[in-house]
C-alpha cells in the first residue's frame, strides 16, 4: 500500500481520509496542529494522525520522509510552505487551492522538480475544468466557455440564503481578489462580486457572479483559442448585493480576519447542502453554430454509515481520483499537471470520481 501524508483534519480532510483509508490502496498519515479536528479522524487501522505545526520546517520534512504523496487540505495561505516541503522532499503534490498566486507558484517549483505537482484537485478549481476542457474540445472553434459553480444550502433560512459548507478563508479569498477571465479574446482581470446575472435551473431561480480562482489554469490554457471564458460562483438571489455591502461598503475585505470572525459567529455550518455544476459551451462544430451545456446536483448523503455534506463530498472525490489517476500511471509522473490535462472518462471511471456520477447533459444549435 502506498503511505500517503495528508495536511488538514477540517471537514474536507476528514471525507478525504474516509475515502483513502478505506479503499484497500493507501495509509493515510494525518496531521494538523488542532488535536480537535484530529480525534474527529475515521478510526481505521490505515489512519494514523498526528499533531504538526507545518511552519517548522524540520518537523515537516521529517513527516514527509519516505511517503508517496503529501495532499494538503490546509488554508491557501499555507500552499507556499508545503509545496516547496514536497519538492525537497521528493513527494509527490496536490492540493485543493484556488487561489492564483499561491497556483503561480507551484508551477514555478514544478520546473525541474523529479514528482508530479497537481494543484486545484477539488470541485472548482478542479472537476469543472475537466468537464470545461472535455466539452470544448467537441469544438471546431470555440465562442464561449461559461463555467459555473455552487455550494447551497438545501433550506436556505437567513438573509444571505446561505451556509457555510466550506473554507471561510476560501470563500472570503474568492470574493476579494481578482478574477481572471478571457474577455473579446484578451486575457484579463475582472473584479470580484461583478457580472452578475441570474438564470434558472429545475425550476430554482438562481444567481452568480465573477469569483476568484474557479477557473485554474483555463485562461492560459484557452487564451487565443476562446472569444469569452469566464467562472462565476452560484448563488440564491440577493447573496451578491449582501456580500458587496459587507466587501465594499463596510470595508471588511481589508479586515478579513474580522470578516471571518463574524461569518463563522453569525452563520451555521450544515450538512444538509447541494452542490451545482453547469458548464455552458458554444462555438462551430461542422459549420454550425452550436451550444453544449452540462449540468449536475450532488446531495449530501449517507456513506459508509455517515451522513457526509456534498462539499465534502465532491471536493474529496476530486483530489482522491487524482491521486488515484496518478498512481495508476494515467498522469504526468514528474512537473506541473493540469486539471485539464486529465480525461474526463478516466475520472469518471475512477471509483472516486464516480460520486460526480450524476450527468445531464443537452446539446443543441445555438
């Protein structure tokens, strides 16, 4: 069995380990600094934790020595530390990060690094640009590439019709920092809470807005090749509006840490969530103009006897099938790998990839 080190024992590491230690394939040595977070960690004999304080330099190496993999599933402020960790080390890297810089980096450590490097392995940045490049690549030549992505609750009941299912840190990064996006053919930034538009989908009237990091590395990757691609996070109606007053007029994308303070003391956590990804394509096929479009809703759901959100879920699946694609000699063994440079089909076939299994898909002429 591989020996696999996993930093991070919130949420999303702990549907991580569930998935890893039970599959017959891996030990999964986890290890955070919250002796909390680590006693909630499955109890199976493939789990060993430990308290570690990632900032130590030694103490990381140390615990990095002789495994397969490190997966990280620790705030994006942290990526640096441990992706520089992993190349000394010669372990092999991923993690679930949306946020741009941190990404830049990795890819400049990747350049002569002898393991693989696989950054943004979650939902989105992570399965939406799978399904994003799989779909466009049906495409003679390419208009537009719309990705959109959601984490809802099921019963939305406050006035920002929304609950914390993930990283608080993540989701104020996203609302704070520029967006990339490719638009009238140039690449650029845009900002984030802009572009807001609203569309239905099974009946449930929905909004979104340009959020940061959604789209990885699409933008290099389409660049020339689109005349508009774009990611924006889904939201219930009147989230943006909320969310712009406390950014911008209240000031607190300056405060984050007050920010987060008063997101996590004001707004429950729930497991009961769903999970949207609608990934809309046009271009030429055959002359024609067409338009291709997929949709997908994950459900919070029982699990080896547990409840587990969709978040968790979703998120988990993703980085576990890369690890997975990885080990099974379907990726890149060494350098920097993109979420697109992943087949759609093998993910889909991986018994990780499997939870995004619920598919619906309509193509149609534009």
């Amino acid at each position: 069995m591989k020996d696999l080190l996993l930093l991070g024992a919130g949420n999303i590491g702990e549907m991580i380990t569930e998935f890893l230690s039970t599959s017959g394939d891996y030990t999964v040595t986890v290890a955070d600094l919250c002796e909390e977070n680590l006693a909630r960690m499955p109890k199976h004999d493939t789990v060993t934790t430990m308290t570690l304080d990632v900032s130590d330099e030694a103490a990381l190496a140390a615990v990095m020595e002789g495994k397969y993999a490190v997966l990280t599933a620790l705030p994006y402020s942290i990526t640096p530390l441990i992706a520089k960790a992993a190349v000394k080390a010669k372990v092999h890297y991923f993690d679930l990060t949306e946020d741009v810089a941190c990404t830049r980096l990795v890819k400049e450590l990747a350049e002569g690094a002898q393991t693989a490097l696989i950054p943004q392995c979650g939902l989105a940045p992570g399965f939406i640009s799978i399904i994003a490049n799989d779909i466009a690549k049906g495409f003679d030549s390419l208009k537009t590439l719309h990705l959109r992505v959601g984490a809802l609750p099921q019963y939305p009941s406050n006035a920002l019709s929304y609950n914390l299912t993930w990283s608080t840190d993540g989701v104020i990064n996203e609302y704070c920092e520029p967006c990339e996006a490719v638009v009238d053919g140039k690449l650029t930034e845009v900002p984030a809470l802009s572009g807001l538009e609203t569309f239905g989908l099974d009946g449930i009237t929905y909004e979104a807005f340009n959020t940061s990091g959604g789209l990885g590395t699409l933008c290099e990757t389409y660049a020339g090749r689109v005349d508009n691609l774009n990611y924006r996070t889904i939201r219930y109606p009147g989230h943006c509006d909320a969310m712009k007053m406390l950014v911008h007029d209240l000031r607190l994308g300056e405060r984050r840490d007050v920010f987060k303070d008063v997101l996590e003391h004001a707004i429950p956590a729930t497991m009961q969530d769903v999970v949207l990804v609608f990934v809309t394509a046009s271009g030429k096929k055959d002359g024609r103009l067409m338009q291709e479009s997929y949709a997908n809703k994950t459900y919070a759901r029982e699990i080896n006897g547990k409840v587990w959100s969709a978040i968790q879920i979703t998120t988990a699946a993703g980085i576990c099938a890369m690890v997975d694609l990885l080990a099974d000699g379907k990726l890149p063994q060494k350098g920097f790998v993109r979420q697109e440079d992943v087949k759609l089909s093998d993910f889909l076939a991986n018994r990780f990839g499997k939870n995004y299994a619920q598919i619906k898909v309509d193509s149609r002429a534009a």
